[in-house]
C-alpha cells in the first residue's frame, strides 16, 4: 500500500492503479486514483468490469469526452434528463428533445406539472409548452397555487399579465379554484 501512495504522490497514478488493482484487489482505490490522474477510461472500465457501478463509469466517460459512451450507460440507468443533456451537448437537440419528453412524461404521470414546466422552459426553451402544462396542473388541481403562479411569473409584460389574470379568471376559475386563485392574487398585487 505505501508503494501505490508514492507513486500517487509521484504522480505516477497507473502505476499505483494497477497495484491496487493487481495486488491489493482493492478496486475503489485503483478506480478513484485512475479517475485523479485523468485517466478516465480506465477509470470507467474499473468501475464498470469490478465495481459494477454504471453511475460511476458514466461520470468518468463523461468527464473524459466519451459522451456516446456516457449516453449509453445513462440510457441504461433511465437517466434520461442526463441522456437529453448530453445530446444537448452534442447539438443533437431532437435527440434530446425525445429524452426531454420521458422526462415530462413521468413528472405529469406523478402530477409534478410544476417540474415538467420547467424542463420545456428551460432544457427545450418552449415557454408555450411550459404555459401549456401549467394550466393544466391548474385544472387538475395538482399543486394548483405552484401552477398559477409559476403561470403568471413566466409572463413579464405587465399589460400581458393583467390580461391574462382577466382571462384565466373568466375562464378558468372555478368553485375548487376560487380560494387558491384569491392567494395568487394577493401574491400578485403584493409584486
């Protein structure tokens, strides 16, 4: 063991990674002093084939540049709001968008709509999606007060809001809406 730390301490990090790995057998060791030296696809490779740990690889291919490797292992792991970032990354941006879209999938499937909002604004930069689904947390009554008011916070013309208040009250305020729709208000006025 002291051999492998002078080595690491020479900065000689495969050479102690493979008396870890060959000697020791203690794989995290030889994985983690591989991932200190840079050496990130043998670092994966020990992660995966002895530790049997894909979050890991992935991380290490990804820090490395080997983002189809690390897309193929976050894939495997669902992990699919990681899988749509790196083809982000990759400017592959349908790809993506098809990731993107299981990740909404199963926010609205849990009846987070205020999350599922957010990925289209932020990570597909679709503000109308992102309305779109907000109101219809609002009509389902899922965490009702977050919709509206992430709803009304994504307007910022004052004139358009103002409208839009009007316009959601006439039309989408009903009896299982109205106290709710009475504290956004009073957010509102408070802004």
């Amino acid at each position: 063991k002291k051999t492998a730390e002078d080595l690491v301490n020479k900065q000689e990090f495969q050479k102690a990674a493979f008396i870890y790995l060959k000697l020791l057998k203690n794989y995290t060791l030889a994985a983690q002093t591989l991932e200190n030296g840079y050496l990130y696809q043998d670092a994966a490779s020990v992660y995966l084939k002895h530790l049997q740990n894909k979050s890991k690889a992935a991380e290490c291919y990804e820090k490395g540049n080997m983002t189809l490797e690390a897309i193929t292992i976050y894939k495997d792991l669902s992990m699919n709001e990681k899988v749509g970032d790196l083809y982000i990354k990759l400017n592959q941006k349908d790809e993506a968008f098809v990731y993107y879209q299981k990740v909404i999938d199963g926010y609205v499937k849990n009846n987070q709509y205020v999350k599922a909002s957010l990925i289209y604004k932020d990570k597909m930069q679709s503000l109308q999606d992102s309305q779109n689904i907000l109101l219809e947390g609002w009509r389902q009554v899922k965490d009702a007060y977050n919709c509206l008011n992430n709803y009304f916070a994504n307007i910022k013309d004052s004139e358009k809001l103002a409208q839009e208040i009007t316009f959601i009250y006439k039309n989408e305020v009903h009896d299982v809406h109205q106290s709710t729709f009475l504290e956004i208000l009073k957010q509102e006025y408070k802004k």
